[in-house]
C-alpha cells in the first residue's frame, strides 16, 4: 500500500504536483494508494477529480478527510473509502486483496 500525504490547499492551480506523484505510483506498483489528507487545509474539486479518476485505476482510501471533502464525495457519489487512520486503510485495503476462497 502506498501512502501519499498531502499538505497544505489543493486547487486547480496546485493540483498538477498531486497528479504526478500520483502517476509515478502508478507507474512502479499495482499496490492500493491511500491519500492523507490530515495537514489539508483547503481542498475543491480539483483533488476530487482526481481522486475519481485514480480509482479507474487503483483501490484508493483517504484518511483524514475533512467536512467538505466527506460532502463532496457524498454528493458526488465517488466510492471512495474514508478511513479512521492509516491501520484502518491498511487492513481494508489489504483484505480487498486477500485471494478469494
């Protein structure tokens, strides 16, 4: 699992440094990608397309999701998992790849 902590606002403007790190994981793994988003200050839909459009690709968990992300993924109807903490993404997402029986 991969783990991408995110700092600071996230907009149009900045979200071009999110996207490539975002794709350079892609690039070097098949592992899930959980996005910490505990230090996020401001956040619009720049971040939650990419979001969605990540998850095309990969399991994708966020941590840390603050009121308006929580909403704006509510609304949009994204199936993005919030999680309590890192444990809590960990154990998901590594049940989500468990072999099936």
């Amino acid at each position: 699992m991969w783990v991408i902590r995110l700092w600071g606002d996230f907009d149009a403007h900045s979200i071009h440094v999110v996207e490539r790190v975002s794709y350079e994981v892609l690039r070097s793994s098949v592992a899930p990608v959980v996005f910490d988003l505990r230090q996020v200050t401001f956040v619009n839909t720049a971040l939650l397309n990419h979001l969605i459009a990540l998850r095309l690709h990969r399991r994708v968990g966020l941590v840390g999701a603050d009121r308006l992300m929580r909403l704006m993924i509510e609304v949009s109807g994204a199936a993005l998992p919030v999680f309590v903490d890192l444990a809590a993404a960990r154990s998901a997402l590594s049940a989500d790849e468990a072999p099936e029986a």
